[in-house]
C-alpha cells in the first residue's frame, strides 16, 4: 500500500516564468497538487519446478493538476485538473507443464478506468467548461499451447477473448474482440530459423449509442527468415500481411468538440516487406538498420473539413474526422543506434542527493535525506521545470 500528496513542489534557484503574462512568480510551482492513493496483493503457486499460478488485485485512486506552461517558445499554455484519476485491476495468469514438450498457459482479467478533466479559461481557476468524464472497463482472457514435440520446433497456438466498454456520458460503447492465432518457430540449423505465423480476428460492435454499430474480421499472416552471423549479428527478412481494427476511439470520438464520429470506418490493411539486422557491436550498444516497403489500403487518417458541428474546433467553422483516405506506400530506410553510457542521470544536467539509513534492528529502518542537493533548476521538457531542493524522511518495517 501507498499514499503520496504533494500540493506543491519548491523551484529550483534561478527559475523565471518566460510567457510574456507569467502565471509562477513565486518559489513554488503553481497548480501542481498531486495525490495517489495504491494497494495491490499477490498471491502465488508454485507447486513443482515448472508450473506456477498467480492471482492478482490493484487498485489506484488519484487526483492530478497540470503545472501551467512557463517556456518561451509559445506554446498555448493549458489550465488542466483530473478530479479523479482511477484504475482498478484484477487478474489470473498460470502457467502448466504437460510432460517435458508442451505448455499450456491462461491469463483471465478485468479492468476499469475512470478519468474526469477540468479544463479551465485561465490561470484564476474560477470557471471551466463541463467536466470531461469517461468510464471504460474492459475483461477478457487468453489460453496459449505451446509444443516442442516435433524436433526444431516450437509451435504456439492461442485463443483471445477480449471485451471493452467506454462510457461517454450517459452513451456506452460496447466492442467485443476474438482471435485465433498460430506460430511456428523452426530452426533450420545452427545459423538459420524460420518463423511462421497466422490469425484470424473478429470485432464486432454490441452498443453504440444512436450510431450505427458494424463489425469486421481480418486475417492476418507474417513470414520470417532470420540468420546469425556471429553470436551478437542477426539478419533477417519479413513479409507481412496486417489488420488494424479502428478503435471506438477512431469511431465515435468527439475529441473535446473537435471532431465528428465516423462509425462505418472500415479496418487499415497492409502489406508489409522488410529486409534488416539486429546487433551489439560492443557492450551496451544496439545497432538496428532495415529497408521497408509498405502498401497500405483505407488508411485511417484525421481530415479537417468546413463544418459548424463542431464548436470546440480550434479554427471557427471546421471539423476534424477520422476517415479512410484510400491507398498509401510507404518505403524508407530505419537507422537506429543505442548506447546505454550509465545507469544514472539524464544527459544535460546534473543533481546530486544525500540519504542516510538506520537500521536498529533487522526488520526496522528509518531513512532521511535530500534531493536535488544544489537545488538546482532543470527540466525534462521545455518549459515544466522539476523540483528544487526536497527534504525527506521515512521509516520501512519488513514482515
């Protein structure tokens, strides 16, 4: 369990508001209470070397404000509160050896996610447009096989379940989701594996207000041939054939006022080729590079258009819709290199802290410290600073 409340954060010395009419002008950042109350357990089995049951609860109740803007780049400055920010989670997950080659593995859960926003005119907080609500609660379920029993191969077989409802208002949007899914990973030798796979996807639409609901399958397919170089080089190439259903969001979104529903939007389908290579070149880096080409049909993209249904739409007069805009290529070159330098801080800045344990005994200890020692004034994005100086203290008992 844990409960964190702050109602405001110190700012780091040498701050300053950079918007011409600043709203922080004192040494605390500005509409930044935060409270988050949590509480989850655990519970597990693991009866023999191999097999292993979970069954697990969450629950997260939450308030957040929005720290007004204060960069000078001109970005529009937001007066942003969630009154609530809530989330509660129950699952089952297991997993069965049958005999040495196969695996039988379950996953059950339930979700629910409430959300409310508070947008504000200005930086006094006194009046704000209707609360923004949403209520969404989803549960489903998977069953996966797996077997090794054919040699070089290793071959999953899944079923999904999955049903999720959104709560708009006093309007329910219901979507229910079934899958089918097979693969098969062969290796060919010691260099060389081949990956094969498909599915076949329903969604069907059981409640969407007064719009008119629709449903639509897909099946889908990839084709992989992966081959080692060394021990840290792979190369690989892929060929793809991908469904993406759209969203209730996609279908029936209003976005703030923005945006018109579209509920007969049809699914985006691509194929997609890729030729590429994983690698280490030495510790701590990774190195990717691939040569893709895709041909995609009913894109799903935003279209602006001249309407006076939307009144929330930032240019007077227009709309914003998500639509099929029609066939699509897409070709390109990825490069892509990581370096992981050091566990600790972000490039661009530096803070130092201090903390200090006592431990009386084994199962008791109390701590105490700093953050931010030379309080110094930083931030990971423009115009947020993080906090200054921070002083604090606690005590952990273990049991």
């Amino acid at each position: 369990m844990s409960w964190l409340e702050a109602d405001k954060f110190p700012l780091g010395r040498g701050f300053s508001d950079g918007k011409k009419v600043p709203t922080d002008t004192g040494s605390y950042r500005e509409n930044a209470h935060r409270r988050d109350k949590r509480a989850s357990f655990k519970i597990g089995l693991t009866p023999n070397a191999t097999d292993e049951y979970a069954l697990g609860y969450s629950i997260q109740k939450g308030q957040k404000e929005q720290p007004i803007y204060v960069g000078d780049r001109g970005d529009n400055p937001r007066y942003w509160r969630w009154p609530y920010w809530d989330k509660e989670s129950v699952y089952f997950i297991s997993n069965t050896a049958l005999g040495n080659d196969h695996d039988l593995k379950f996953r059950v859960y339930h979700d629910e996610y409430k959300n409310g926003l508070d947008m504000y005119k200005d930086a006094s907080f006194a009046k704000h447009d209707p609360t923004s609500a949403y209520k969404d609660n989803t549960y489903g379920g998977a069953m996966e096989f797996v077997s090794r029993a054919i040699q070089n191969h290793e071959l999953h077989v899944a079923l999904h379940y999955k049903h999720d409802k959104h709560k708009d208002g006093d309007i329910a949007y219901k979507d229910r989701t079934m899958s089918i899914a097979a693969e098969d990973l062969i290796t060919l030798n010691d260099a060389w594996r081949l990956r094969v796979g498909l599915s076949h996807e329903r969604r069907k639409s059981l409640d969407a207000g007064i719009w008119e609901k629709g449903s639509g399958n897909a099946t889908n397919g990839v084709v992989e041939v992966m081959h080692d170089i060394t021990d840290n080089t792979e190369l690989y190439a892929s060929a793809a054939y991908k469904t993406r259903f759209p969203t209730i969001k996609d279908r029936y979104s209003a976005r703030m006022g923005r945006a018109l529903p579209s509920p007969d939007l049809k699914s985006e389908n691509a194929r997609h080729f890729e030729i590429g290579a994983r690698s280490e070149p030495w510790y701590g880096a990774k190195l990717d590079a691939a040569v893709f080409y895709s041909q995609v049909r009913d894109m799903i993209d935003t279209v602006t258009f001249e309407s006076n249904m939307c009144t929330g739409h930032k240019v007077k007069g227009f709309c914003d819709q998500a639509q099929n805009v029609g066939k699509v290529r897409r070709h390109g070159i990825e490069l892509g290199l990581e370096q992981r330098f050091s566990p600790e801080i972000t490039a661009g800045f530096v803070t130092f802290g201090l903390k200090g344990v006592w431990s009386p005994r084994n199962d008791l200890s109390f701590e105490a410290g700093v953050r931010n020692l030379g309080d110094k004034n930083y931030e990971y994005k423009e115009g947020y600073p993080m906090a200054g100086r921070v002083w604090f203290a606690g005590a952990t008992y273990r049991f």
